[in-house]
C-alpha cells in the first residue's frame, strides 16, 4: 500500500514532550510531521493541566490575598465570581499557548495531522481522523503519546458530577459540597481553587500524608492552613462506594487500615473529583505492530537516549515513565530528537524538581530526608524558617521554611525542600546547586537580594555550615 504521507520523523501526539520534540527535529532539518488526535496542539499541560490548573489557581490566590488584606486595613468585601468571565480567562490563556505553537509549527514547516495515530508496522502508522484515514510511513518515530487520569471503579462515570480533572478545570458550577478522592498534587490543587471559589471541600487520601513523595515537615504547614480554612482532611482513608442519588452522590468510605472504621461517614456530595493519579497511554497504539516493547501498566521502557527496543522508534514524556511532569517530557523530547538526528546524548540530569501549586506551594528536588533516612544516608539539613524573613513577614506569610540536605562526607547538596509561598520558583536555585554540585559554603557565599524569599536559600546553606547561629 502506498503511503499517503512520508516523513523522516513522525512524532506521535503533541503534549510538551511532542511539540518540543518535533520542533527541535524540524530545527535539526528533519522532516518532521506531528501527530494529535486534538485539534489544538500542546497535550495534557496546555489543553486541561499545568497551564489553565494554573490560571484558575492565580484567580484563587487573588480571592485569598483579598480577605486576606482585611488584615492590615483593606477591605474589598465578599467577592463577587462570574464563572463564565473565569472560565473565559482561562480558556483565553490556553489558547494564547495553543495559538503560538500552531505558529512555531508553521514557522519551522512541521506538518500537524489532525486524528488518532496508531501502529501498523514498525516504519508506519495510520492516523484516522477528520480528513478520513492516512497511512504515515516514517523513518524515525518519537512517540509522546502521555498519559490520562485513571477511572477508578466503583463510581458512575457517566454521571457529570463525577469528575476527573479535566472535567474540574471546565468549572460547570460551583458545587456546595465537594469531595476530592486523592490528596496529591493535582486533587489538592483543584481543592484549593474549588474552596477559594465557595465549595465546602472533603480530600480523602489513601496514604497516612496528603502529598505522598513530599518530606511530611514540607506538608504540614499546608495541612494546617487547609484546616484553618475549612477543608475536612481524611488519611488512610478510601472512598468505597458511590451512589447516584437525585439530590447527590452518596459516598461511603473504609478506612485504609484493616478492621479499622473510617473515620468519615457516608455523605451525600454535589460532586465528586476522582485525581487519584494518571495512566501511560502506551497500550492505546498498537505498539507492538511496530515490535515496540509496552508493559503491562502501558508504561513504554527506554534506554538513556530515549529509544526503545526498536532502535529507530524513541518514546519521551508521560509514558516512559515516573515522574509524570512537563519539564521532564520537554527535556526528553529534546533529547531525543537530538540522538535522532544523530547527536551524541544521552540523559545526564541529576535531578527533577516537583511543586505542587497550593497554597502555600510546596516544592522539592533531589534525595528528600525521609528517601535519605531510609536508605541510611549520611546526610546533614541546614533549615531557615521563614519566621525570620523580613519579606514574608511583609507577606504575612511566615509559615514556610527552606530547608536544605547536604552530603556529611562532602558538604554538597544533594537534595532541598520548600514550602510557602512561591516556593515553586525558589527550587530551581537549588536544582541547579545539585547539578553544579554545590558545597553549603558555594550556597551560603552566594549573595541573595534583600528582601527576597530567595534569601532564605543561602541562609538555610548557612544554618547548616554553622555561620549563622542566630535568625536574623
Ligand atoms: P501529554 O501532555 O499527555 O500529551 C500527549 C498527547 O498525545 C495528547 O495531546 C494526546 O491527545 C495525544 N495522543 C495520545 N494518543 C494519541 C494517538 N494515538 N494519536 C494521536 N494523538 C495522541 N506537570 C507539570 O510539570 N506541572 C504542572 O503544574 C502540572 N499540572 C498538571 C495539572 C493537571 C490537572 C494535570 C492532569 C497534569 C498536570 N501536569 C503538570 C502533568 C503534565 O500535564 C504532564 O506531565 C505532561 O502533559 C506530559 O506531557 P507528554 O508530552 O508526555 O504527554
């Protein structure tokens, strides 16, 4: 069968990992053509993740900064939401985004083929969509197919007010009484938006911590404030069974724990986020037509470039593999368009950051204290509350702390956490302290603007060292 389209690289779906492989390929002067089954490009983080989770979390920041602001003689009064003007805004803000890469593509000439691609053999994939079916032939592939929100069972997924996460950013109304199964990043970014806007938030979480992966120190003061502000919080505890009732969804919950009983009794909700993690698309593409090997869970291995078993086909993003961020999909994509095109690379970060947009925002990178003490490494933290920064008590947000891990044997860091505000853009001081391999003195001599937040890096670095003894 002739092929309808031919291409030296097909990149399979167009998430960060996607995009930034096929413009990458096409800047290498490869003929690239970029597959999305979407008709707007970006994936998951564009269309209904980072960015309008983000945009929706600023309006949440803003209800909050504005009662706030009573505190110290500003009085706005209860805020007025227009759920459509919201919704408007975020939708414009993605399709800002989503715009300027259909523009990135057009300037580097990347064909874009609207509809689902899937393997018929290892240098061709058929892509039904719109325009009807099109047989691809390829020499190289880069799939970048991501990942969805998993469907747990035993709830009625065809009832609206059961939601994934997508269905959460649509923001359909305001419900009066939320439940969010799953305290993770993603269900409790959503719980903060969903209480800034007036619901009364429930988190259940399976786990003995919301934030499971996150040092439980950095957690607590974001545990605190959800508490001071209404959200019912339950540990170890799962939801166990859903009923669509008229007047709402009546769930039931079990404690974690054998023998034990929940600590929460059934409840009726008006509706029901399901954020309990995400899937790898890998067994959605008829991968193994091309001889590409797919775990079970859908997970697709690779090697340090980026390849699969199948030398010429690479896979990058969300469905390689743990953990499921943008900024480790983007740095995959470019890595593996670059060992396509014929560049000597392979994968040498040493670290990727993670943050949970809350509020406060918790962020962390490298070895965690609690990873350190489990695998009996000898390590040191130097921690400076932000008690004793003059710009967060300007803030009034003095709850946070930075807190850094160091190598006893060497001095160097090797890990770092925080929490509080705008700790998401704190942390990548300290993933490039790790990568340059840092010593607490490098950190501590470094001079930091005054008064920033930033300060509290080199001051924790100088906890640690012992050059500062007293908070100042
Ligand atoms: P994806 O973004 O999942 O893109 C894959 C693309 O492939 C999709 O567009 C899909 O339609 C397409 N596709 C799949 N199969 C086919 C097929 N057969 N044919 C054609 N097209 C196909 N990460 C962060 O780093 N920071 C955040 O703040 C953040 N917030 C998030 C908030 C939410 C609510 C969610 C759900 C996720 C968030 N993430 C965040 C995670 C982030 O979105 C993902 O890690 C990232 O999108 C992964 O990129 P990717 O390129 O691997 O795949």
């Amino acid at each position: 069968r002739k092929a309808d389209v031919e291409c030296r690289m097909l990149v399979l779906g167009s998430g960060p990992g996607g995009y930034t492989a096929a413009f990458r390929a096409a800047d290498l002067g490869l003929d690239t053509v970029l597959v999305e089954r979407y008709a707007t490009l970006g994936g998951v983080c564009l269309n209904v993740g980072c960015i309008p989770s983000k945009a929706v979390l600023h309006a949440a920041a803003v209800i909050d900064e504005a009662a706030h602001a009573s505190d110290y003689g500003i009085d706005f009064g209860k805020p007025k939401i227009t759920l459509d003007k919201l919704r408007a805004y975020k939708d414009k803000v993605v399709g800002n985004l989503t715009k300027g890469l259909a523009g990135m593509s057009k300037q580097r000439k990347v064909r874009v083929l609207e509809g689902v691609g899937k393997f018929v053999s290892p240098n061709e994939i058929e892509v039904v969509g719109a325009a009807g079916t099109q047989l691809l032939r390829f020499e190289q592939c880069i799939i970048a197919a991501g990942s969805q929100a998993v469907k747990l069972p035993g709830f009625p997924w065809d009832d609206r007010r059961v939601m994934d996460s997508t269905d959460a950013l649509d923001l359909a109304d305001v419900p009066d009484k939320l439940l969010v199964v799953g305290g993770g990043i993603i269900g409790l970014e959503m719980a903060t938006v969903y209480r800034a806007l007036g619901s009364q938030v429930t988190v259940v979480e399976f786990m003995d911590q919301l934030m499971p992966g996150a040092d439980p120190d950095l957690v607590k003061p974001l545990a605190d404030r959800l508490k001071k502000q209404g959200v019912a919080v339950h540990l170890k505890t799962k939801a166990a069974g859903t009923q669509a009732q008229k007047d709402g969804l009546k769930v039931a919950f079990e404690s974690a724990e054998a023998g034990k009983p929940a600590s929460i009794e059934a409840q009726l909700f008006d509706r029901v986020l399901v954020a309990v993690g995400r899937a790898p698309n890998g067994n959605r593409i008829d991968a193994d037509k091309a001889g590409v090997n797919v775990t079970e869970r859908g997970f697709i291995p690779v090697d340090r470039q980026m390849r699969t078993n199948v030398p010429h086909i690479f896979a990058i993003g969300d469905l390689v593999g743990n953990p499921m961020l943008a900024h480790k999909a983007t740095h995959e994509g470019k890595l593996a368009a670059e060992v396509a095109a014929g560049e000597k690379k392979e994968w040498v970060a040493r670290v990727i950051p993670s943050v949970a947009y809350t509020d406060p925002e918790i962020a962390w990178v490298g070895v965690t204290e609690t990873e350190a003490k489990a695998k009996g490494l000898q390590v040191g933290v130097g921690k400076f509350p932000w008690a004793a920064s003059g710009r967060a008590i300007g803030l009034g947000r003095t709850e946070g702390f930075t807190k850094l891990v160091f190598d006893e044997a060497t001095h160097r860091i090797v890990g770092a956490g925080i929490v509080g505000v705008h700790a998401g853009d704190l942390i990548a001081e300290l993933a490039l302290a790790i990568e340059m391999g840092c010593e607490a003195a490098d950190i501590g001599h470094t001079i930091h603007p005054h008064p920033t937040l930033s300060e509290s890096v080199g001051m924790a670095a100088e906890v640690y060292e012992g050059t500062i003894t007293d908070l100042y």
